[in-house]
C-alpha cells in the first residue's frame, strides 16, 4: 500500500486523486492527512519543502511533486495512458499541465496573502500580478479549449483541477466570462467520475 | 532556429541553457531578452504566465515551464541523455528536479518580496517560511549529495542551477554550512563547462 499525503481541499493533490482514480490505482493509495501550515516533523522527513501531494511508495521512499507522483502513476499502469508516448499528444499534454500549474500556484500566492498576513501587510499590486497570469491563461484557454480523449491526459486533469479550485477559492468568478470552459468541465465531469468524488468539502 | 525567451540571471532559463549545451542543441537556440517584471505583449502572446525561460518552436508554437523544456530537448536529441529511460533513475532524476525547483521557488518568493513589495509590506514570516524549506532541502542534500554521472541528469542540472542562485542572490550563504555540497558544485563544474557558461554577470 501507498501513502498519498494529502489534504482535502488541495489542488495538486486533487490531480494526483483523479489520475489514481482514472488508473485504476485508487485502491493501492491510503490517503493520510497532512497540516502544511504547521506540518509535523514526520512529514518534513518525507518531503523537506513541507508541500503535498507527497506519496510515500511501499519501500519506504517518497516521490513529488504532482508532477513527478502523476507520471509515476502513468508508469505504474503501464505507461502511455494519462501522459502519451508520441511526442506531439506528450508535449501539448505537459504543456497544458504547465499552464494550469501556473494558474494554480498564482491563485494559491492569493490564497496565501490571506492565509499567512496580517490583513495590513496585504499587497494588492502582487494579488493584481498573479491574478493577471490567471486571466490571460484563462482567455488563451476559452479561445480554444483542449479536446477531451477517452481517457482525460495530465493537462486536462490539470485543467479541470485549476477551474474547480477557482470555484472553491475565488467563488467560480471564471464561470461568467468563460462559457466554452464552463461546458468543457461539465463535459469532463461526466466522464471522470472521480473529479466528482475528489471535490474539496465546504 | 528556436527562440528561448530568457533573461541572464534567471535560474530556470539556466537549467534549460546547460541541458541545450550538453545535449548539444546550444546552437539551435537563439536567446531574446525578457522583461518579466514589465513584460510586453509579445511576450504575454507567447507564455500567458509571462514566465521565462520559455521556448518558441520553428512552427511557432511555444512550450513552457523549464521542466517541460528539458524534456523536449531531451527528446529532440534522442530521449534518455538527460532523462534517463530506465524507471528507477528516471523517478530519482525527476524527484531530485522536484526538489531543487522547489528551492528555487522559495528563493524566488524570498527575492520578489523585495522587488515587488515596499520596505514596510515585507513580512518575515513568510520569509522565514520560504528559507525554511531552502534549509531543510539542502540539509537532505548535504546529508547525501547524488552521485554525478558522466551526463548530468535534469536533477543534477536543478541542483546545480539552484546553488547557483543561492550564490547570486543570498550571497553564498549556504555554502558555510554544507561542505559536501560545495564540493559537488565543484566537481560538477569541473564536468560541465556549461555551469561556467551560462554564470549571470554580476
């Protein structure tokens, strides 16, 4: 059994949990809470950055970031399944994986500004700054969104994780600018079953 | 011909300048200096994250983050140099990537809270959180520097790339305390001339 430290409402984790789930690995993975905020030794042993997801493999050893654990999973299944072998289908997965990476870590840096100040050492030309990368990345996707496969690659589960962390943080402002994005993650909803079930608890 | 966007101190652009020299790619890139604080739109067209390095395709299509990047360069000189095939060094390979980039975006938030904050909105409990996982990463380092193989795996590339920005930006200051790992920076600038190369002027 793998160790998937984890905590609900995060977005990294949350790609971890779908890939597992689209892999058919779910069941190998136990799930174990993890205070980033205040993390216990034992967890910095298992990652010293002190960020999740972080899977710990049955040998002991520890694998991250999303990115590193999403291809080890792949790898696990046999590889090519969520991250494609021919390269053009690889490239443009990664790179939408990329992009929504960086959607993510510009609204967890707004997160974070509420999380971690006092609210007079809040800085709105840095909260403009991140929210700026969310808004043009958002537009570029609107313009075109990415086809959806049989089986969801990591770019679209990457994708599907940013919109809905913006739901959970930003309350779905996207939703009302956005109504090709809005379609594309009820489409993919529909057939990723475990986007559902990995929805942060509010 | 491909145009990385690049600036000279960036350690991200670094990782992808020396995997281009030890792939032998170095003279297929052309380099075009990138304003990321003020970025134009040229810019913002080609990486809606404004983020650098990012690499522009002789088709015109662009590809972005840096581990992205490598792994196209990788690729585009025959897959397995700098990203090794086989699982058990590849995961080692990718992980150690994780964790130097983990480093550099610490050290990253630790510098933009100086360049984009006044004096009086900086907080150091933030800032203290960011060096902490700096330490902690290079103590795990320390404790065990990886081995250096006879091509410098993307992991190996990050870690050399992440002292490297140590050195420019907190004075070295690691250094003191972690001999094993100035010898290893050592030792893998003795084996890759492009270390040297790609130094950012001071």
């Amino acid at each position: 059994m793998m160790i998937l430290r984890h905590s609900p409402a995060s977005p990294f984790v949350r790609k971890v949990k779908i890939a597992a789930d689209v892999l058919g690995l779910a069941d190998q993975i136990k799930l174990e809470d993890t205070d980033t905020i205040a993390p216990e030794s034992g967890f910095l042993d298992q990652n010293a950055l002190g960020k999740i997801p972080t899977l710990i493999l049955e040998d002991g050893s520890t694998l991250f970031d999303s990115r590193v654990i999403v291809e080890y999973l792949d790898h696990l299944a046999g590889g090519g399944r969520i991250l494609p072998k021919e390269p053009k289908a690889r490239f443009a997965a990664l790179r939408l994986q990329a992009l929504c990476d960086g959607i993510l870590e510009a609204t967890l840096l707004i997160v974070y500004e509420g999380r971690f100040r006092t609210p007079e050492m809040r800085f709105q030309a840095w909260l403009d700054r991140q929210q700026s990368k969310t808004d043009r990345a958002l537009a570029v996707l609107e313009a075109a969104p990415p086809a959806l496969t049989e089986t969801p690659d990591v770019g679209q589960i990457a994708l599907a994780c940013a919109l809905g962390y913006l739901d959970l943080r930003l309350a779905g402002a996207w939703r009302k600018n956005h109504p090709k994005l809005v379609t594309w993650l009820d489409q993919f909803a529909a057939r990723v079953p475990a986007f559902a079930r990995t929805k942060a608890p509010t």
